[in-house]
C-alpha cells in the first residue's frame, strides 16, 4: 500500500466509516485527516530526496489507463490541503461545527454529516492533485462539488439552501463544459490524458477544446464574471465550512488550469491573455464588493474573489514551463498564502461573530469589548493578504511583479499594485475598527475568553506569517518537476 | 433505408426534447423528458452503443424520470416571469450559434482513433471479453471507484439535506398485477445482465438500475414499507460498495504492488465478485436517492 | 449525408435547446430538467463523433456511462436541496 494510494483511499474510506457511526464520525474525521497529514509530509520528504513520482493504475499506462503523478506541485498541493485541514478539523470538533450559540440538539445532526462530507473533500481533492487524466480530473471534480455543497447547505438555514442550490447548479454547469471540452478534445486527438495537451494546444480543434475545459475551470474556481454563486455560498455557511469552501476548495480548479496552463506550451497565448484579463477584473470587482460589503462574512468571500483574480492573473501571464521565467511558481505561493490566511479569517470572523452576537461591520466597534486574540489573528492575516512583508503572500506578489518587470509589462504591474491598494482599504475598514484602544474604549471594557477559535485562527495566521520567511522551502519544492 | 430511420429518429429526439422543455405543464415536461431519454437510448443503440444505450433508458429516462415526477408533486410551481421578446430572440440567437459552432467543431475534428487499437490489444489480458466492461473495471477502474463515491456523497447529501420523514406515497391496487410481472423480471434480468456483461452489453450499472427499478415498486405499491430500520439496511448495503471497492484497490496493491492491478490470471474473479457487490450497493444507493432516508431520531 | 453528421446535429440540438431554456426560466425544476438534456446532448456528441467506420470506441462508451451515473447522483441531491427550499418557505 502506497502512499499514494492511500492518500486518497483513506480519506473516503473514513468517510464511509464516518457515515456509518454518527456518534463517532469526529474520531473518525480527526484521526483520518491527521493521518492523512502524516502521509502527505511523507510523500513530499520522498519527493524532495527521489523526484517526481508516477503509478500507472492497474499497470496500464496512458493514454489507456490513469497515471497518477506526484511531483513538487502536486505535493505542495497536498500539502496545503492536509494541513490547513487539520487545523480546521481541530477547530470543527471544539466547536461541533457549529458556534456554541447554536441550539445543541441540531448540533449531533450537523457533526453527523459534516465529517464524512469533509473527509470526502479531502479524498477527492488528493485524488484530483494526484490525477494524470483529464476525464479523471473530471469525476473528481464531481465529488468536490457535492462534498463542498454540502458543506455549504450544513447549516440548513434558508439563505444556506438557496445558496446550496445555485452552487450545485453553478457547479453543474461548470462540469458539463469541461466534460464537453473533454469530449472535444478526445474528438481532436483521440486521448484525454494531461500528457497529451501540448498536442492540443498545436491545433485549432484542440484550442477550442482547452477553452472549454478552462471555462469549465472558471466556473468552478469562481472566477469573475462566473462567480455569481460564490460569495452567497461562502457567507451563508457556517464559519468553519466557510473556511474549507474559500480555502481549499476553489484551490483544485485553480490548481488544474495551472496544471494546463504549464503543460500547454505556446499555443495557449490567447487562452493566458484572457484568464489574465479576467482575473485582473476580478480583482477588481472582488474589491469594489468587498468595500461595500456591510457584513463581516460577505466581505471576506468578496476578498476571495478579488484573490482568485490575482491567482488567476499570475496563472495567465506566467507563460509555459519552457520560458523558465517562474513565475507560475509565484502563482502556486500565492495560492499557499491564501489558504492559509483565509482560514484564518473566516475562522477569526467566526469567532468574533460569537462574542458580539452578530458580523455587521458597523457594529464591529461596541465600547465595552476589548480586542481579543480572534482580531489579532484577522489583521495578521490581512497582513499577508494584502502582501506586505515578511508574509508568504509578499513573497508571492514579490516574485511576480519582479518577472512583470523584466518583461516591462507595465500594466499588469499597475493593475495588481492598484489591486493591493483596492485590499488594503477593504481590510482596514475592519482592522481598524477593530483594533482599537484608548480613548475609545470604555473604563470597565473586557477581553473576551480565549477558546480553541482563538488558537486555530492565530496559528493560521501565523503560518501565514512565518512561510514568508521560510518560503525557500516550497519554492525548491516547486522546483521538482515532473519529466 | 437505416439513413431514413436515423433521420426520423433523430428528428423525434430534439422534437421531444423541445416539446419537454416549452410546455408549462409539469407532469408533461417530464413525460416528455422520459420519451427523449428513451429515444436516445435508441439512437445510442444506433450509433454503436449498446451498454451506454440500457444505462441510459434505466437510469438516465427511468430514474431521472421518477426523481422527477416525486419532485414534481412536492415543488410548488414558481412564479412564471416572462422575460420580454428582444431579451428571448437574443438567447435564441445565441444557442443557435451555439449549437452551430458545436456541430461543426465536433464533425470537423480529426480524430486519432487511438483508443480500440489499445484495448482490442490488451483485452484478452483484462479478463472479460466485453471492451466497455473492460475498461470500467481494469483499464481504468479508478475512474469507476471514484464514481461510487459521487453516489455516495450525494447519498450523504440527501441524508442531511432530506426531511425527516421520507414517504414514497403508495399508488394503490392496480399495481399489484404490475408488480407480480415486473419484479420477478426485475430480478431474473439484473443477474442476467451482470452475469453477461462479462461478455455482451451488461454489466454493474445497468443491472443495479433495474434491481432498484424493482425495489422501487415493492415500494410504490405498499408491499415494502420504508421503515427507519429497512432504511438503514439499505444504507449499510449502499456504504459497502464504496468501502469495498476502496478496500479491494488497497488490497490489489498489498498483492501485487501496484493499484487496482488484478492478480495474474484471477482478473475475471476479481472483476466478477466487485461487479457484484457493486451491484446491490448501486441498487440500494439509487433507491435511497429516490425515497430519502430520516435523519437519525434524536430522542 | 452520414449517420454520424444526423446524430451530431440532434445532440448539438439539444444542447441549444438547453442552453435557451436555461438562460430563461427560473423555476427550479425546469432548470434541472434543462441540465439533464444538456448533458444527454453532450452524451449523444461525444458517441457520435467516437464512432470509426461502424465500430464504437470502447473508453468513450465508459465515459458517457460515467457522466450519467453521475449526473442522477447530481439531480438527486438538486431535487432534495430544491424540496428543502420549499418546505422552508412554507414554514
């Protein structure tokens, strides 16, 4: 049993073992998605001592059978996914899932199906980071998609459902057109494994395929302007299903057009300019929703959007693998700074929702309320999302803006420093009125108790932090690739 | 003379299909939607295609049909909002444009055929003799273990999205002469069709589909009533197929080394014993999907 | 004229046809019935064009077999999430 294999297998198997025993189904979620962790971090120490990794399923290569890959992306990938996971796993099980707020005979239904759609996620993200094969990447998206929409209508209110359904629609949509890009390009070339894009990419057939399975991508990934169904789904949500959804989720559709975007050689230029044009709008758009956002959560799923536009802008004007720039490489760390900063702020949101008893930002300033460690975690994590040092996410836009540069590419420099800008105001709307000390706070004003949700989010939020000192580690890692 | 029957086929199909989606009656929409379906599976049969063309009749006309129809009675209808001519001349435009470009991109595509020359090698390797069954169950059995567990989460879904209690409303006393013909087929046909599919069009999917079709209508005729513990059998049987077919990759790579690679010689047995569970799981799941299942009592 | 040319027009057909009704209509069950003969449209295009001097392709059979398996599994959990919706607003 490799660890490969069993990277994706355990996972869905304790999601069976979690659906078939409610009572337990957390022992179940935390032992599997700690284990899970461990062989992750395995499998990246072999990668980084032997190179790319390759199983061919059944011992059929492609293009007949699956191969999965693991080379450094992937396992960063993996990576990520594990340990962010694990972190908010902790969290799910202190809080059942639910806010203490919540009234405690839901909260055994709602752990009852939060962990098997949560270990399902897992599986199916690892399956869809390991995958070779266009058509497999594709029933992998299916279960993410179930497994996230599920998360999403967890908490059973009326906004959460209807935000549910227009999810799995939005989602259904999205996997019938890289289905038929699929189909377009198995009629283009005859196979569908991702060995085989470079051949896509050489001809007009097999162009338009990829512009199908990218629009596809796009929706899934909440990329503007087919984002509709997102920010309702991820604010609707409880805090901590928000935090997977923004954090991990959207990640695998990003993380396969990266994929397809590296193996596509020259003949993707047009399909680049235009995620790049698409994700600069986003980014803007995400802003402009995220200033007038009036509550906490809507505010942080807009700034999701915006994100997703600059990790979609750096996808499409990094170029192929072949022009040795790296700058896909930065698109990859920011995808890293995100997951975790954006865990951290939808569980820190989660947090101060539950001391004030409501997340309007107008009222985020009440007199007799210090800041507590839940605030604290939110501006460090608004640290690195914006980019500013020593954060993973400076680092990012660093590298980036550095590649933009020495292709005098002056305008995407301007747009993503007019991005920044646009992220910084938005996140200091509550920072500062957060944070505050002083005159404004009234003589007999209390911390709030610290709860595990002060711990996870802070520890988030400062491995947001502390990757940006350490980033050598994942960049030499990125540099493993598969040949 | 097959020429003239393609055309009135396909002719029929996008008919329906039209006629399925402009009618505001419900229940004829869906009728509509069940013929459609049935007449592709025809013309799926037509183009070479006779396992796809039996899943599609069972499950993509049949089972759809009846998730629909049940939806049908409990959805109250929505407000009809008529949107203004220019905006629905526009949209038309556009999906004729579409649907244009589609033809064109699909016909004109060169195509490398690369495919059959593969599998009509390695076939006699793969212990079964029917291509399809083949590469759903070796070649690319992956693929297939992952579809299980898409059945599976959506089965979790409806569990906690579902109400409490589940009543499939019982159809009354002409269903009885239909359920005496019908269910014993039922029965008789899915093993049939797993144990051929080893060899002709058959196999897992399609004889789990008509072993739900069946259970289906014990139940819509009142002689299987869903009680809470019928309900979790049925979901133990539905969480095996995933467990199992996870736990048998697992175990095909402690054997052999590498995932999902069958033991020398033992293929078709390997092959056979999972198509079978696989089976009732699938049976279960799909009856699950359509009836729902109550939450666990909290007393 | 061949055979596959007929099939390839139906099933890009149906796919205009659900595009149209999608972008149209806004009750949910039509949406989901919209979907399916979307998919079925894809379904039909991909067999169609898999097809090679009268033998199918084996591996694209499995695929559309796949997608619709999958795409039950998807109308379930539409169906059950839009039953929901409404019983929550009658409440």
């Amino acid at each position: 049993m490799s660890d490969i294999s069993l990277l994706v297998l355990l996972p869905l198997l304790a999601a069976v073992g979690a659906a078939t025993t409610p009572r337990t189904s957390g022992i179940w979620g935390l032992t599997a998605t700690a284990l899970t962790a461990t062989l992750a971090v395995w499998l990246t120490l072999d990668v980084f001592q032997d190179g790319a990794r390759y199983i061919a399923i059944s011992g059929w290569v492609a293009p007949l059978g699956i191969v999965l890959v693991a080379d450094g992306l992937a396992a960063l990938m993996l990576l990520m996914t594990s340990g962010v996971g694990v972190i908010v796993a902790i969290q799910a099980a202190s809080w059942g899932v639910f806010p203490s707020s919540c009234a405690s005979k839901d909260a055994e239904s709602l752990r009852a199906g939060f962990w098997p759609m949560w270990l399902a996620t897992l599986g199916a993200m690892n399956a869809l980071f390991l995958s070779g094969d266009l058509f497999n990447i594709y029933v992998a998206f299916e279960i993410l998609g179930l497994t996230a929409v599920g998360l999403t209508a967890l908490s059973g209110t009326r906004s959460a459902l209807r935000a549910a359904f227009d999810y799995l629609s939005a989602g259904l949509a999205g996997s019938l057109l890289l289905l038929l890009g699929v189909a377009l390009a198995y009629g283009a070339i005859g196979r569908v494994d991702l060995a085989a894009v470079p051949m896509l990419a050489d001809t007009i057939a097999g162009r338009i395929a990829l512009a199908f399975i990218v629009a596809g991508l796009a929706v899934k990934a909440a990329l503007f302007p087919l984002h509709f169904w997102m920010p309702e789904a991820h604010s609707s949500a409880t805090p901590v299903a928000s935090a997977l959804l923004s954090a991990l989720v959207v990640k695998g559709a990003l993380y396969v057009i990266l994929r397809i975007s590296i193996e596509g050689g020259a003949g993707m230029e047009a399909l680049r300019f235009a995620l790049a044009v698409m994700g600069a709008a986003a980014m803007l758009w995400g802003a402009w929703g995220a200033l007038r956002a009036t509550r906490l959560k809507l505010l942080v799923a807009q700034s999701t959007v915006a994100q997703i536009g600059l990790i979609t802008l750096a996808i499409g004007v990094a170029g192929d693998n072949l022009q040795q720039n790296g700058l896909w490489q930065a698109a990859a760390l920011l995808m890293l700074s995100h997951a975790l900063a954006k865990a951290a702020m939808f569980i820190a949101v989660g947090r101060i929702a539950e001391e004030l008893g409501h997340d309007r930002i107008s009222g985020l300033n009440r007199k007799e309320l210090r800041p507590g460690a839940a605030e604290f975690a939110f501006a460090i994590a608004s640290v690195s999302l914006i980019g500013l040092p020593p954060t993973a996410g400076f680092i990012g836009k660093w590298i980036l803006i550095d590649g933009l540069i020495a292709r005098d590419a002056w305008i995407w420099v301007a747009l993503i420093l007019i991005g920044t800008a646009l992220s910084a105001a938005y996140l200091s709307r509550v920072v500062s009125r957060c944070l505050r000390g002083g005159p404004h706070v009234a003589a007999n004003a209390h911390h709030p108790a610290w709860r595990i949700g002060d711990i996870t989010a802070l520890g988030l939020a400062t491995s947001a932090l502390v990757l940006g000192l350490a980033s050598a580690l994942p960049l030499g890692l990125l540099e493993i690739t598969a040949k | 003379m097959s020429l003239a029957f393609d055309v009135l086929l396909a002719f029929g199909v996008v008919f329906t299909a039209a006629a399925a989606l402009g009618t505001h009656d419900r229940v004829a929409s869906i009728a509509g939607f069940v013929v459609t379906g049935l007449l592709v599976a025809l013309s799926l049969v037509r183009l070479g295609a006779p396992d796809v063309a039996l899943a599609e009749a069972a499950i993509g006309a049949g089972l759809t049909g009846a998730l629909l129809l049940r939806s049908a009675w409990r959805l109250k209808p929505a407000e009809s909002r008529v949107s203004p001519p220019i905006d629905r001349i526009i949209v038309a435009l556009i999906a004729v444009c579409l649907s244009g470009a589609l033809a064109w991109a699909v016909y004109t595509a060169p195509g490398a055929a690369l495919y059959p020359a593969l599998v009509s090698e390695r076939l006699a390797e793969s212990g079964v003799t029917n291509p399809v069954t083949a590469v759903l169950l070796n070649f690319r059995a992956w693929d297939t273990l992952l579809e299980i567990a898409v059945l599976f989460v959506a089965l979790i879904l409806v569990r906690i999205v579902a109400p409490a209690h589940p009543q499939p409303v019982v159809l009354g006393e002409l269903m009885l002469p239909f359920a005496r013909i019908v269910v014993p087929m039922c029965a008789f046909l899915a093993g049939h069709l797993l144990w051929q599919g080893a060899s002709v069009p058959g196999g897992a999917f399609q004889a789990g589909a008509i072993l739900a079709g069946g259970s289906l209508v014990l139940m819509l005729g009142g002689f299987a009533v869903p009680t809470p513990r019928l309900l979790s059998w049925g979901m133990m049987v539905a969480l095996l197929g995933l467990a199992v077919f996870a736990v048998a990759a697992l175990s095909t790579e402690a054997l052999t080394g590498t995932l999902l690679l069958y033991p020398d010689g033992a293929a078709k047995i390997w092959i056979l014993m999972i198509e079978a569970l696989l089976t009732l799981s699938i049976a279960a799941m799909l009856c699950l999907l359509f009836c729902g299942m109550p939450r666990r009592p909290l007393k | 004229m061949t055979s596959e040319l007929i099939y390839i027009c139906a099933g890009s057909g149906l796919v205009g046809l659900a595009f149209y009704r999608l972008a149209t209509c806004r009750d949910m069950l039509l949406r989901v019935l919209s979907l399916n003969v979307l998919a079925v449209g894809i379904a039909i295009l991909f067999l169609a064009s898999a097809r090679d001097a009268g033998m199918t392709d084996a591996v694209p059979q499995a695929f559309v077999l796949t997608g619709i398996v999958v795409l039950v599994a998807v109308t379930a959990a539409l169906l059950a999430l839009a039953e929901q919706i409404d019983r929550q607003r009658d409440e």
